[in-house]
C-alpha cells in the first residue's frame, strides 16, 4: 500500500547489478532462447499435483515486472479449489457458448478454426491451478482515498508475460483463456469493481497425450518481427 507521505523522489544506487562479459551475455540470450522455444500452450492437463510454493514463487516473479509509475495495477488469484475451478468452468462455457454460436462473428470463429477450439474446457476443471489476473484500475493510499494507476494494460501485459515465461521454467505448462465478457470472476472471486479480469491461465503438467494445433508451431521468423537500425 503507498503511502502520501512517500510519494517524493529519492535516488538510491542501483542495486543487484551483474557484470558480465560479451560472451556471458550472447550465451544467456541465447539459452533463454533456446529455453522459451520449448514452451507450448496445451489444453490436455495432468491431474498431477502442484506445490502452491511453486505457483507462489512464479507469481512473485511475475510482481517484480517494469510498471506505469511503479503502481503495481496487477493482482492474481491462485486457485485449486475444485468447486470453485467447476464454478468458474460452468460460468466460463456459459459465455463461451455465446461465443461460439456467433457472438464472436464469422471472422474470427474462421481465425480460431485451426486452433481445434470450442466452448468445452475441461482444463478449467483438470488443471491443479487456475490463475486469475486481475488488472486494477485505480489503487488507494494509506489513507483509503483513491489514485489513478497508469498504463494498466501495458503493465499488466508485461507482468502476465513474465509469469508465463516463469511458469515455464519451472517446467510446468500453461493455457490462456479469455472468455468474454469476464466480469464474473468478479463475483466468483471476490474481487473489488476496481478491477477487471484480465485472463484465466490453467496451469500444470501436460497430460501424456498432450497435443498442439500444428499452426501453433509456425513462427514468425526473425527478419519480420525484427527492424535493426544502426
């Protein structure tokens, strides 16, 4: 929580800083690389258990991304319990089902097509943990009056990749579902109008006959998500 009184800019030296060499860095770069090239959105879960210091400390590291005036406009909710992941899956297919019956127009449902998605999804139930990401619009001081928080969006998008990518290097895999409208997450989950529900990401293990879409393995390659100039 901010305080007034702690709103003054104060510079302190950079702190954790690491030296490294040319070659350190290409070599970090690219087994990141390497590393995220291995991760993939899956569907097909696991029932196998996962630690909730696990999914914790990944959502930790999701807290320390860049942010619009260091507001922080970002909260998770970590959930495994069942009934509340099978409230959220009925409410989810619920406006799924809207969706798909041509709420989302011909266009899109054309785009979606060779993902292989539809309005069941059992991974709501399946998967050990539903992650959901809240984007808060507006925070308060100490004192409960309110302050604007700036770049929401943007900053929750950076915090939402950060988990992923942390999820991943936990070796655990994860789907994002975005149902649409999400406003009863509010209600599910107890959460204030101040703020809006961003995504569910289902997380855990890959069930063995896990599967991919075969587009999904089709990147951009370098020189068209790339412009140098030096």
């Amino acid at each position: 929580m901010f305080a007034k009184d702690t709103l003054g800019y104060r510079p302190i030296p950079l702190p954790d800083r690491r030296y490294v060499t040319d070659a350190e860095m290409d070599a970090a770069a690219s087994a990141f690389h390497d590393r995220m090239r291995t991760r993939h959105t899956v569907r097909d879960f696991s029932a196998r258990p996962v630690s909730a210091d696990v999914i914790e400390r990944c959502i930790a590291s999701a807290g320390t991304a860049p942010s619009g005036a260091n507001h922080q406009p970002w909260h998770f909710v970590a959930i495994a319990n069942p009934s509340l992941k099978s409230r959220i899956r009925a409410e989810a297919e619920q406006e799924e089902r809207r969706f798909y019956a041509g709420g989302a127009g011909d266009e899109w449902l054309a785009a979606l097509e060779p993902m292989g998605t539809n309005d069941h999804k059992p991974h709501l139930d399946i998967a050990p943990w539903l992650i959901v990401i809240f984007a808060q619009r507006w925070g308060r001081f100490d004192d409960g009056t309110r302050f604007k928080n700036y770049y929401v969006a943007e900053s929750v998008g950076i915090a939402c990749g950060f988990l992923i990518a942390a999820l991943h290097h936990a070796g655990l895999s994860c789907l994002t579902h975005t149902p649409n409208p999400m406003q009863f997450l509010n209600a599910a989950l107890d959460r204030p109008k101040s703020e809006k529900p961003v995504m569910i990401l289902a997380v855990g293990h890959p069930a063995d006959d896990a599967t991919i879409p075969a587009v999904a393995s089709i990147k951009k390659p370098l020189d068209e998500i790339l412009t140098v100039l030096d």
